[in-house]
C-alpha cells in the first residue's frame, strides 16, 4: 500500500478544481498558440537579463488544470515511492494513507484555480507548465492587456526553467533536501504517519511556490530542521529572483509592466473571507512575504553589483544565503565577498 492514496488525492482535487472561464475554442486555441510563443519569448528575455544559458531541450506545455493537478499528483508519488516499503500495512497505515490523499487532494484542487504555471522539477524535468484557464481569469480579474500579462507570467516561469537549466547543481540540491524530509522518523507508526502526513502536504505546497514550509517546530531531528531551513532559503531566493527579471524587462518588452505589477500585488493582498482563511490555512498569506523578502535580497544585490552580483549565487551551494541573510544582504555580501 502506498503512503498517500494517490487515486483519492487526484479525485478529491479534480472535483474541488473550479471550472471557468468561459473561452471559445477559437480562442483556446489563439491562446494556446500565443503562450507557446511567448514562452519562447521570454526564453530570449530571461538570458538576456540574467546572462545564464539553460542546457537545450525544455518543452512548453500549454495545460487546463486537470493536467496541473495530474503532475503535482506524479510528482509528489515519485518523491513519496521509497516510503511505500518502509511505512507498514495495516489499518492505521490505510487510514493515514486516505487522509492524507484528502489533505493534499484539497489543497491541490484550490491551488488549481491560482497558480499561473511552474517549472517541473520532479515529474517532467526541463517542462514548463502554463495553466491557461487561470492565466485567463486572472488577466480579466485584473483587467490588463492580456497580450501583456500572458508574456510577464512567461517571464516569471521561463525564468525559474533557467535557473535549474543553467545550474547543474540546484536540481539535485532541492531534491535532496526534499527526501531528507520525507524520511519518516524513528517513532511509532502512528506518530511517522502524523509527521509524513504534515511534510508531505507541506512538500505539495512548497513544489508549487504556494508555502512557507512553516513545519520547522514539527521537524524531529536535527538534520531535517537544517534541510527544511535551507529549502525555505533556497525558494524564497528563486521566487525573489524571478520575480525581479519579470519586472527588469521592462515596458519596451511589456508596455504595461507597472500596471500589472501594481494590480497583480493587489490581487495578492485581496482575499477576503473563506479564500483568506484557506489562504492562511495552507500558508499563501507567508509565501506572499517570501515573494518580496526574496525580491527585496535580489534588488540589493542588483543595485550592489548589477546581475554579475546576482549571478554569484549560482557558484555552488555554499553561496546560497541563510534566511538570516536574506533579511540582511549585507552579511551575505561580507560572507561571499571573496
């Protein structure tokens, strides 16, 4: 038996997925067509403002959000397969096995109808997934040129595609840190159950850029505090800096690009009722500080050396800042110096 019923995760989050948009299918496939080519794009945008060079072979995915949802599922099954013999049989393994498909299934369906897109780590390393209904409704929601903030969210993502294509190391630095987590502790298997059920709803929230891993306290041993500390590090730089290359391009490469940025920091501040309590429930009202702690560590940089500066990150892990170092760039910039 496999420590999340994968089956009921992916059922439980395509029936909570919302529907919508209402597009015609001239115009799914006109922007179908678009996001393709806008991802291309900002291939060529994001190089050029960054300067890194991503290995070749990456593929665009224009997906609704069931196909979001059946990655995440594939994703996450393949970080948890190791698990399957290590956990047990019996009732209590079949119990936590159900609850916490419901748990991730919940939580998957809701991110469904907000993530933009994302950059396969796991499932289809090298694949860019754009989820075109919510590109759709957010661009309306938001009321910007669509052209315009189809080409920023490419940005966004392209951006994150390159980080992995271009630093050979980060790939295996995130997974492992990530299975470090996912190791159960020596606890009975009850209590291993309650702790895989936290990380690994966690984990589906950290894959997809919509948590501030805040597990830290539950973490039960010394080396997975560590892990989970670097992890949080790790993605509130990556989300920092693509934040940041999406705005550098500017309004020659998106005339619009203030208003999008302006109304787009709106819609993350917005919610209101039952979306505010699930937000802070999953820990989205946290990742929106992380976007801009990151942010805010990228521009200093920026404004200290210009990209080169940014680019020393990238040297190898021991360059990554610690979260202390993120709310205070001076004392990475005095520990990086040489």
């Amino acid at each position: 038996m496999s420590v999340v019923d994968w089956e009921l995760a992916s059922a439980v989050a395509s029936g909570l997925a919302p529907t919508g948009p209402e597009v015609g299918a001239s115009e799914v496939r006109a922007m179908t067509h678009q996001l393709a080519e806008f991802a291309e794009q900002a291939a060529s945008e994001v190089h050029a403002i960054t300067g890194l060079v991503a290995v070749p072979g990456h593929r665009t995915i224009v997906a609704d959000r069931q196909r979001w949802i059946r990655s995440n599922i594939d994703a996450l099954a393949a970080l948890t397969e190791h698990l399957d013999s290590r956990v047990g049989a019996g009732a209590v393994h079949a119990f936590g096995s159900r609850a916490t498909a419901l748990q991730i299934g919940a939580t998957l369906g809701w991110m469904s109808g907000r993530v933009l897109g994302q950059y396969e780590v796991v499932a289809e390393p090298g694949s860019l997934l754009l989820v075109a209904p919510t590109i759709a409704a957010t661009e309306r929601t938001l009321d910007v040129p669509a052209a315009d903030f189809r080409l920023w969210v490419c940005l966004h993502e392209e951006t994150h595609r390159v980080q992995f294509g271009a630093v050979p190391w980060l790939r295996d630095y995130f997974i492992k840190r990530v299975q470090i987590l996912l190791e159960p502790p020596e606890l009975g298997l009850r209590d291993s159950l309650a702790w895989l059920t936290a990380v690994v709803t966690t984990v589906a929230r950290a894959l997809r850029g919509r948590s501030d891993l805040a597990v830290t306290d539950l973490a039960p041993t010394e080396e997975q505090r560590t892990a989970l500390r670097e992890l949080m590090a790790l993605m509130t730089v990556l989300e920092g800096h693509a934040d940041v290359v999406m705005d550098l391009a500017g309004p020659e490469v998106i005339p619009s690009v203030a208003l999008i940025r302006e109304r787009f920091e709106v819609r993350r501040d917005s919610a209101h009722g039952m979306d505010r309590i699930i937000r802070t429930l999953l820990g989205v009202e946290a990742k929106m500080r992380q976007y801009r702690d990151g942010a805010s560590f990228i521009r200093s940089l920026v404004d200290a050396g210009g990209m080169a500066r940014v680019n020393a990150l990238w040297s190898g892990p021991d360059a990554l800042p610690t979260l202390e170092e993120i709310a205070a760039p001076a004392q990475w910039s005095e520990r990086t110096a040489a």
